[in-house]
C-alpha cells in the first residue's frame, strides 16, 4: 500500500466522519467549540469581546481564511479535518527520517485510526486539539530541519501556546538555542494571545485558568492513565505502545511525563466530556516515534500487523460508538 494511497484513505474518511457527524447533529459548533469559534464571531463582527473567555485565541486564526470565505459554522470543521490531515503527512516526513517506510505507514494508520486523533480531528473538529496536534507537529518539524532556523522554531512554538499553553512544554526539546532569533519568534507567534488578553482583560499576561479560581493539587495519575470514563492507556490502548516505545527517546518520555503531571495536577483532570484523554492530542507526535519504534522491532508479518491495527481500530470505533451514545 502506497503512501498516497494510505493519506487519501484517511483523508476521505476523516471527511466522511465529520460530514456525517455534522449533518446528524445538524451543527458543527458545541461545547468548548463554542468558546474557540466565538472569537472568531468577536473579530468579524460588531459584537465586542465575550467577556471571561478564557479560551485560547489560536484555533480562531488558523480558522480564519476559511470563515472569511464562507462565514459558515461547516467551512471551519472542514478546515480543521484539512490541519489534521496536514499534520499526519508532515509526520510521516519525520517518521521517515528515523524509520522504514512500512514503520512509518503502520504508524500513521494506528494514530489515526487507533487513538483519540478520530474523534477530535473527525467527529468533534471544532476545538482546540487538532490543531495542537497540527501545531506541535509542525514545532518538531522546524526543530528537526537540517538547516534550522531558529525564528521559525521560535513562531512555530508561540503557534503551539496560541492554541493550548500547555503544550508549550514541547519547548524542552530546544536545544544549544541561538537565544535572539528564538525568542523574538517566540514572542511573535505568541502576540496573537497576548493581544487577546489584553483585548478581555486589560492585561497582556492575564493568565484567566488561573484567574477563575482553577489551579493545581495533588496529581491523580492513575486516574488519568485507567479511569473508565476516559483513562488514556484505557481507552486507546494504542498510546501505552507509544509510551513503551519511548525508552530510547528520553527527552520525548520526559516531556511525555511532564504532560501527565500537569494534567494530573489540573483541577478538573478528568478533563470533562472528553473521549480518552483530550489533553494529550498534542502528544501524539511524540508518541508515535514510540510506537514506530515497537514496529520497527516487531517481526511478525505483515498480515499480523494488518489485524492488530483492524482490531485497535475496531475497538476504536466502537468506544467512539459508545461515547456519543453516553453523551
């Protein structure tokens, strides 16, 4: 099966799903959505600022060409699916660059198929965590360049916390920085936000998550790895492999961990109505290195591998069946 081949198959049923989620609901535009895509409607139209809108400002801009040219609720999931898509080739790329095609293919299908990348980059694409994943990806592609610059590492990691400020935590794996050109771009991708608090709260820094009364306690790890409403290792089983294959990868294991202690440490940890847990998709590149790697090791055949990616998948999508029934 060719690259090509694989990209159009999960590029068409990424469509399908969200096309098919959308008309069923009739809407594209709810829960967290609501908050992400009100920015948008604060920016093109002479309703003002919502006041207390702690969400992030950046799923708004990277939507933006796609409300402009349709000013239509459908356009922007659509744009999302496409950023998702974008993202998986870019990671292939990478994957490539440390694994055999095979490896690099077999993983690819597991992270979208076999993890909660179906949901959020298909089914419920009006949020932020598609666009994490997009983001992120595209971070390590600037920091893995041959020819680096450090500008564009810079503004790919300020795009990172323009839509989830957590995930800024990638920004560990810089290395021997050249420190001006970094951080001016850092402050440049960054500015959008800034701007945003500004524009709410009168203050550039206003940090709302933690200005509403949320904040940090003791970490519930285990619930967020195995708890039965969304447990991540629980429900996509898939990123377990990936956390496994980590082991050679120590800064990517790291900041893996990092990720789990602030999640953990979070006030709402069971983070809401999320199916497996959504504050990890901006970790999925980094974990699929690990699983390419558990693939690159792996000596079964072909057809082997071929039926434990139908079976995660199959399992996939009936927890995905599941959880829009419960919800």
């Amino acid at each position: 099966m060719t690259a090509r081949l694989v990209f159009a198959i999960i590029f068409s049923l990424y469509l399908l799903f969200f096309t098919f989620h959308a008309t069923y609901l009739g809407k594209t535009v709810y829960g967290d959505g609501i908050y992400y895509y009100a920015h948008l409607q604060s920016i093109f139209s002479d309703i003002g600022p919502i006041p207390n809108n702690k969400y992030s400002i950046g799923p708004a801009l990277f939507w933006t060409p796609a409300y402009i040219f349709s000013k239509n609720e459908l356009s922007v999931g659509f744009a999302s699916v496409f950023y998702t898509i974008t993202g998986l080739v870019l990671l292939f790329r990478l994957l490539l660059r440390n694994f055999s095609e095979r490896a690099s293919l077999i993983t690819i299908l597991l992270v979208s198929f076999s993890t909660n990348l179906l949901f959020y980059g298909s089914i419920d694409p009006v949020n932020s965590h598609a666009l994490s994943f997009f983001t992120v990806v595209l971070f390590l592609s600037f920091l893995s360049a041959k020819q680096k610059s450090w500008f564009a590492i810079g503004v790919s990691l300020g795009l990172v916390g323009i839509v989830r400020p957590q995930d800024m935590i990638v920004g560990f794996l810089v290395r021997r920085v050249k420190w001006r050109p970094f951080l001016s771009g850092l402050v440049l991708g960054f500015l959008p936000q800034m701007f945003a608090w500004f524009w709410l709260y009168g203050n550039p820094l206003a940090l709302p998550y933690l200005a509403n009364g949320e904040g940090f306690g003791f970490p519930h790890i285990l619930g967020v790895l195995f708890a039965p409403s969304n447990g991540l290792f629980l429900w996509t089983p898939v990123t377990l492999l990936g956390l496994i294959g980590l082991w050679n990868r120590k800064n990517f294991l790291l900041v893996f961990l990092l990720q789990l202690l602030i999640v953990g440490s979070w006030s709402t940890w069971w983070q809401g109505a999320s199916y497996s847990g959504r504050m990890f998709v901006g970790m999925l590149p980094l974990l699929a290195f690990g699983v390419a790697g558990v693939v690159s090791k792996t000596k079964i055949p072909n057809s082997a591998l071929l039926l434990l990616s139908v079976s995660l998948l199959s399992v996939n999508m009936l927890l995905v069946v599941f959880f829009l029934i419960r919800t």
